[in-house]
C-alpha cells in the first residue's frame, strides 16, 4: 500500500511541477509579445534648452536649442530637425533663427548622438564673429534639467561645444 501511496505523490508531484512551468511560459508570453511589439514601433525623441555659446574670440551669445529626432527599429535611420534661436540682445530676441536637418547618428531610449546639417549649406550661423558652421551635432541624455551637449564648426576648424541645459524626452 505504502508503494501506491508514493507512486501517486510521484504522479501528483510531477503533474504539479508541469502545471506550474506551462502556466509559467504562459504569464510572460505576453510581456514578451509586448516588450517585441513596443521595439518596432518608431522612437521619437523632443527636446530643447538653453545655454551660452562661448565664440573663438571670447564672447558670449545666450542661445535656444530645439529638435526632433525620429528612428525606425527596422530602418535604424535617424531623421528629424533643429533650431537655435539667438536670444542674446533682449530688443532683438530671436533675431538670429538657424535650423536644419538631422541626417545621421544613433539614439535610443537612454541616450543620443546625432549630426545634422543647415538648411542651405552655404549658411553660417551667425552666432559668433567669426560665425559657426554645421554640421551640428548634439549629444545627451534623455530626462529632465540634462546637460545637451551642441557641437559646431567656425572657419578655423575648431570645434566648438557647449552645454545646454534643458528636458529631453524620449518615447516609443
């Protein structure tokens, strides 16, 4: 009798431990299915903020970034556009107005890296004297009060990147 006993504590036991490895697949199937579904939807990414451009001869012009990046999972390109507007004389805010392209980079939930251009590629951005180039790059986090870090050229090939503090939101 004994042996009976435990032969069905066996069947039991092992009908148990199956019932609870399928039911086990079957609650994160659909966390799965999401998690999959939400990767192929596109990534937009919004952000802006303000900060002081520091030109090659030393002076100052407080400015405005904006952009929008956009990036398919399946196409892995990276679009959108920019602006800065130079709000550095208080009559005249807004006066100097540049924008473009993005055209190249990676971005992702966290983070972006992207490279964007004028909208004629001739214009200089007539921020500083001597006045800046694109292309322009732009570099961060995604979250509120983030440091983007905006890269441009001037006519000595110099590098000039600065700081901007502002909220950038990144969303599927």
């Amino acid at each position: 009798m004994e042996r009976g006993y435990k032969g069905k504590q066996q069947s039991e036991a092992i009908l148990l431990a199956t019932f609870l490895g399928i039911s086990l697949i079957l609650w994160n199937m659909p966390e799965h299915h999401l998690a999959n579904a939400q990767n192929n939807y596109p990534l937009l990414i919004h952000g802006g903020g303000r900060g002081t451009i520091v030109c090659v001869d030393g002076s100052t012009v407080q400015a405005d970034i904006s952009f929008i990046i956009s990036s398919s999972k399946n196409q892995g390109n990276v679009t959108g556009n920019w602006t800065i507007n130079d709000f550095s004389d208080p009559f005249l805010s807004g006066s100097v107005v540049t924008g473009g392209p993005i055209y190249g980079g990676n971005a992702n939930l966290l983070q972006y890296n992207v490279t964007g251009e004028t909208h004629n590629l001739k214009e200089k951005i007539r921020l500083c004297n001597p006045a800046l180039f694109a292309p322009i790059s732009m570099i961060g986090v995604c979250g509120h009060n983030v440091i983007i870090d905006v890269g441009l050229k001037t006519d000595e090939l110099f590098d000039v990147v600065n700081p901007f503090y502002g909220d950038v939101v990144c969303q599927r």
